[in-house]
C-alpha cells in the first residue's frame, strides 16, 4: 500500500576531514623500515566514522611479505591507533 522511496530514506554520508599520511614501521632487530600511505578519514555517522586506507610503499622487506593495502574502521582515532599497532605485531614490526 506504502512505497518506499529508497531514494531519499538513504542519507548520504558526509566527510567532515580527510588527511593523506605516512604510516613509519621497523623491525626491531634489523631496523629494517618499511612504509605505508595512509587516507585517514572521518565521516558523519555514528558507528565507526574513522577509517584508514593504508597502501605499502617498496621496498619490501628481507624475508617477510606485507599486505600490499589495509583498511582499518575504528568509533574513534585512538582505537583505529590501537589497531594499527595489533597489525604491526602480527608481522614482528612496532611503529616510530
């Protein structure tokens, strides 16, 4: 009886900042560094509104492969920093 109109019940989410920025990693032993280029971006919504896009930058490292891109969706920036840090430890890397 009632139509839909999904059109305009669908609001359009709006980035209130956007910030292209450089993620540092190394290996502890060797000091080996690697690199990641990251988009940090917060949008108007409620549930997790940050995101990071990360992409690696060559040169890989000796004896170890990274994921080429990574995407982190995090309530607030402090998580979305904790959760680049667990990404970091799960390949023996802490950030600098």
């Amino acid at each position: 009886m009632f139509a839909l109109d999904h059109q305009n019940s669908m609001k359009k989410t709006k980035i209130i900042y956007q910030s292209e920025e450089s993620i540092f990693g190394r290996f502890p032993l060797s000091k080996e560094a690697i690199q990641y280029s990251a988009i940090i971006t917060i949008k108007d919504v409620k549930t997790k509104p940050i995101s990071i896009e990360m992409k690696f930058k060559p040169p890989h490292p000796f004896l170890i492969e990274l994921p080429l891109e990574y995407k982190i969706e995090a309530a607030n920036l402090s998580t979305a920093y904790a959760k680049i840090i667990r990404f970091f430890r799960r390949f023996g890397l802490e950030m600098f």
